[in-house]
C-alpha cells in the first residue's frame, strides 16, 4: 500500500474511530457513567487523533509542503485540531456529556472532508503567493483557532439546551438532579469560555501574520479582501463575548449566543467568502 492509498484509509479509520468512541460514550451515559465504556472511547479518539495527524504526515511527504494549501488539507488540519483539544478536555473534566456531544461532532466532519470533490483533495504544487514559512505560521494558527471555536460553539448550544431543562427532571443526565444539572452548566458555559478565551488570540495572531505574509508577498499589509475583513469581524464578534461574558452584561445565556453567532461568522470566514473575488481564493 503506497501513501496516496493509504490516506484514505488513515481517513475512513478516523471516521469509524470518532464513531465508535460517540457509541462508547452513548452506552457509558445509558449505563450510568460506565468506567469501561468511558475509557475504550476515550482510547479510541486518542487512535482517530493519531490516525488524522499521519494523514497530515503523509500529505506533507507527497507534496513536499505543509499541508495547508487547499480546503482539504485545511479542513483536515482542522479537524486534528479538535481532537488534539477534546483530548485535553476530557482528559481534565472527564465528563460523558462532553464526550457524547463532541465526539459526533467530530465524526461529521470526518464525513464532510472525506466526501469532498476529489479534485479539492488533490496534492498540488505550491503557488508563488504560498512559497514561504508564513504558511505554516499563519494557516497553522488560524486553523487551530477555528478548531477551539468550533468546539465552543458545540458546549454553547449544549448550555443553552440544559438551561432551558433545567427546571425539568432531567434526572438521565446526573445523578444528582437539578442541582447536577447546575453544575453541568456552570461546565459548559465554563468550557464555552476557556476555548474561546484560547483561540481568540490565536487568531489575533493569524490576522497580523497574515498582514505580514501579505505585506511580503503583495506590497500591502491590509487590502481589504474579503477573507481579511471577515476574519477581522470574526475577531470583533468574539471580543464582544468575552466583554460581555467578563461583564456579564447580558447574562450567560446571552454570551452563549454570542458564541453561536462567533461560530456562524468562523464559517463564514472559512468557507463562505471563498465564493467571492479575492486574494485568498486559492484556498478554494
């Protein structure tokens, strides 16, 4: 088996490891908090991290590069990203809920970069533009902002869910009813924080690297192009959850939306803008 056959296997071994370890949870949750259960998917999300980080390995031994050059590779890198953090996460709260609503997360994405055209798949050779050690400074950075935002946004909906049951007997989730329901939420909306209080200058920093890399590379650190303005309002979205979370200005539960409304603006940033005219649309 050579290395562009072995990527996709890395990949359908990632996906079926992020799966089975959102069933390990589900029946470790149906079996009230099972140590066994618990464990076998915690280890099989440590193999899918393994599996993905070989991906990017062989991706970068095929192309001679980073691979950080086209969505695929991206996304993939992305994705690494989420397991690397949930591995840590878990690893401090070990909590099933935060298992049982991460994990399926990560398996969809899985499914979408796996079924992505072939051609947004292909190893290519390195443009110009991209020639340069900001490219692993920059889209590094960036994308593992993304990673920690897109778990954020999972803990903010799941917040959001439980404050609405929180007076119901919700007794399936905890033992300890109503009040284990409020200490499940203080650790979502906890957990919501520390990861947006984590990529938020991870991606201030992506942004003035990337006016840096651009200064280099076209004469202009800041030339308004619709990756670079809707990354800086990205940025400006989630410093206004953290002022509002800090200040509790509008509450918890209006941060948690906040958080939401960070997330549709990461996805925008990341793929919608790649449909309009500018300088970054080689991502695409």
């Amino acid at each position: 088996m050579n290395l562009e056959q072995l990527e996709p296997f890395l990949i359908n071994l990632t996906f079926i490891c992020a799966l089975l370890a959102t069933f390990g949870y589900l029946i470790s949750l149906i079996k009230k908090n099972n140590e066994f259960f618990k464990n076998i998917a915690y280890l099989l999300m440590i193999v899918g991290f393994i599996s993905i980080t070989f991906v990017l390995v062989f991706r970068t031994i095929l192309a001679g590069h980073a691979p950080l050059t086209n969505f695929f590779e991206s996304m993939i890198f992305m994705i690494a990203g989420s397991f690397f953090i949930f591995l840590i996460i878990i690893y401090k709260y070990k909590s099933i809920l935060i298992g049982i609503t991460i994990a399926p997360f990560i398996c969809v994405m899985m499914a979408i970069a796996s079924i992505l055209p072939a051609d947004w798949k292909a190893v290519k050779p390195l443009m110009p533009a991209l020639q340069s050690y900001w490219l692993k400074i920059h889209v590094s950075t960036v994308m593992l902002s993304y990673s920690a935002f897109i778990l954020s946004v999972i803990t903010a909906i799941v917040y959001l869910i439980l404050l609405k049951r929180q007076n119901a007997p919700i007794s399936s989730l905890d033992k300890g009813g109503v009040k284990g329901v409020e200490k499940t939420l203080l650790m979502f909306d906890e957990l919501t924080y520390r990861l947006i209080l984590f990529a938020f200058p991870l991606l201030a920093f992506g942004i003035i690297s990337g006016a840096i890399w651009a200064n280099h590379a076209w004469g202009s650190y800041w030339s308004w192009d619709p990756k670079e303005v809707a990354a800086l309002m990205t940025w400006l979205v989630y410093a206004g959850y953290l002022h509002v979370r800090r200040t509790n200005l509008w509450g918890r539960k209006g941060s948690a939306i906040i958080a939401i409304i960070g997330f549709v603006a990461v996805i925008f940033t990341y793929y919608g803008v790649n449909y309009l005219p500018g300088l970054h649309s080689y991502g695409f």
